[in-house]
C-alpha cells in the first residue's frame, strides 16, 4: 500500500490480488444494510450518575471485556442515526501507533440502541466496521477524533498531518460484507464502510459535529496546554491561546485550502484540550456544550457556553468570562459530543477513552447555563 506517515495503508484488491491492480475489477463485495450487520457482541446497558450534580441520571453502555480493556483501540467520536424503526450510537476508535495498529486506521461501531429509554433493557448488541477509503484501503493513522451523521452520511474529522479534512461515507451505499476468504487480510473485519466524498476542513478538525437549528458544521482543534503530566488545567492563559479554536460553517461555503470558509463564524477564545463541541438553540439563545479533557487522571469537564450574540453573526469577538462558564464534571477521558433528536426530547451524547469506557446519553436540559 502507500505510505502514509511511514505506516502503510493495506487495501484489499492489493492483498487478494498479490498487488496485481489491472484485476481490481475482479472483486465483487456484498453491499449491505445497516439492519442487516450481525452484531454479535453484547454491551452491558447502564443508568447512572456520572455528574458532580446530584440527580442527573445517564442512560448509556459498556463495552464487552476486550473493547473495555484493549490498549490497541481507543474510543474517539459519538454518533447516532435512526433507520427504519431503529436506532443506532455509532462510536469511532483508532488504532493505536504504540501497539503496531495505525495501520488498520480507524473503525466505527454499530451499536443497536433502539430498547433505550423505551423499556427496561441489560443489554445491546454491536459489532466493528472497519472504515477505509474509495480505494477499498484502510486510513492508516488517522484519529476519528469527532463523527457526526447527518441524512445517512457519515462524516468523520481526519486531523492528519497534510489532509485537514472531513472524510464522508455513505452508510446506505458503502457498508459492504467481505466474503470469508478475504477477512483475514482486513484484520478479521466482516464489515468495511468506504468513503464516498471529502472536503476541506477551515481549520484542524479534532472533532466534528453539526447544528440541526442552526444548520451549520462545527469543528474545533484540541491544543494541550498546562502543566507536562497527566492534569487537564482550565485557566486564563490556557483559556485565551489562539489555537483554542472552533468554527461554524456551510458546507457550500468551504474553499479549497482556505484557513476559513466564507460565511463562516470562528470563535478564537474557548477552552484547551476540547474533545468535542455541539451548540443547539434554547429560547432565543445558541447554547455551546464544550468537552474537554487531558489523560486518564484528571476529571472531564463539561462547559456551557450561552453564546447570546446573533447567529450566523461576526463571531470572533465573542468574550466569554471564564469564571462565569458553568463546568459540569465527569470521569476522565471525555471526548466527542453529540445532540440526538427524538420523538419526544433531545440527549447530549458523550464517551469516554479512559478507566471504565462509557458511552451515554443524558437529556440536554440537564445541562443549560
């Protein structure tokens, strides 16, 4: 495969074909659906108190034995889509450069949550689909630091060095079943969703999600600041470093390599160390919820942000008072975020990296500032 960051990608024309690529044609994989994957691993449901605030109760999962312990993986980003009667987290992981695993890329996991919040429920099932690109080759290196859905496609933040873009895969039409002989030479993966499009991000995308009220993509970049080792600091001089930064923007409106998109509201003055940011409209207000977190010690923290000025407006020079943002704590390792809409009211989705991985929902309305 090529090399990417000095890991090779590993494609699958390549590895059944003995690298031959005249005879790509020859390979014939199974398109299929989501309802159709097999998720034959079982998650562990859970509601619980995970907030330093008494009474708000998340509803959420565990992830069997070896995703709960595996250094190879790491759990990044948090989705949700519903489809024909069903509804699904999807959750990214990369695989990890110490263990030998950037280059198998990232995957996403399909996890089957439609008994939440419905009825009493143990259990959900799940299974991994590993991502690769429109050449069938896996994304060697990449982070899958934030995903979102919207209208069925997948967008996935690909921060690596020279790319700055979103990557989008069409979950109807590039979820493909491999046929057995070729699992093998995919790691053991069953399941491959490929990339149908990308475009380019105006600023590092750690994260991705998108304003269903607003109608606008957000992305942010996560810069360290503080203190070397293991403590996530929320102070003033790490609060006003320029590299804090996250970005509303149209789609339409992104310009091939430009650092900003036109139409575009960039805010310069948020938090280090974000994770994942979403903003949704409360009232006549856009309310920002901003994670962040720094190694496996130290709490996440969940910040709320009422961002009063106009919407799209000149966002540059909104001026928030640090004391003033509330900060709802959480375990360590706090990363993506994301808003669901259901039928009856819309939860704040978020996962963990470290110590116990939670992924969970909590109502939205928990968290206002």
């Amino acid at each position: 495969g090529k090399k990417g960051s000095s890991v090779a990608n590993v494609c699958l024309s390549t590895q059944l074909l003995g690298g031959s690529r005249s005879t790509v044609e020859v390979i014939t994989l199974n398109k299929t659906k989501i309802e159709s994957l097999d998720l034959n691993i079982t998650a562990l449901a859970f509601n619980k108190s995970l907030t330093d605030v008494d009474g708000i109760i998340s509803s959420g999962f565990l992830w069997n034995n070896e995703d709960a312990e595996t250094t190879k993986w790491r759990p990044q980003g948090v989705a949700t889509f519903h489809t024909s009667g069903r509804r699904f987290a999807l959750v990214s992981w990369y695989g990890r450069k110490d263990e030998g695993y950037s280059n198998r890329g990232g995957r996403i996991s399909f996890v089957d949550i439609s008994d939440m919040h419905h009825n009493t429920t143990s259990k959900y099932f799940y299974t991994h689909v590993l991502l690769v690109d429109e050449n069938n080759c896996t994304l060697p290196n990449i982070h899958v630091g934030g995903i979102e859905q919207q209208n069925g496609i997948l967008y996935v933040a690909d921060s690596r060095k020279g790319q700055q873009a979103i990557l989008e895969f069409d979950i109807a039409g590039g979820l493909f079943e491999l046929p057995p002989e070729m699992i093998d030479s995919m790691f053991g993966y069953r399941y491959v969703l490929r990339q149908s499009s990308s475009f380019h991000s105006p600023t590092k995308p750690s994260f991705i999600s998108y304003d269903i009220d607003n109608h606008k993509f957000i992305v942010g970049t996560y810069a360290r600041c503080g203190r070397k080792v293991g403590i996530h600091v929320d102070s003033e001089k790490c609060f006003n470093q320029p590299k804090n930064r996250l970005v509303w923007f149209n789609k339409s409106d992104v310009a091939l390599n430009s650092t900003i998109a036109k139409n575009s509201d960039s805010c310069w003055h948020y938090f280090s160390e974000m994770q994942g940011a979403v903003s949704a409209k409360v009232g006549n207000s856009t309310i920002v919820w901003v994670s962040s977190s720094y190694g496996p010690i130290a709490d996440g923290h969940l910040h709320v942000v009422n961002a009063s000025t106009s919407f799209p407006g000149e966002y540059g020079n909104v001026d928030i008072a640090l004391d003033e943002v509330p900060i709802f704590r959480f375990p360590p390792g706090l990363e993506d975020l994301h808003i669901e809409q259901t039928e009856y009211r819309r939860y704040i989705w978020m996962v963990t990296e470290f110590g116990t991985r939670r992924v969970f929902a909590t109502p939205l309305d928990n968290f206002l500032p």
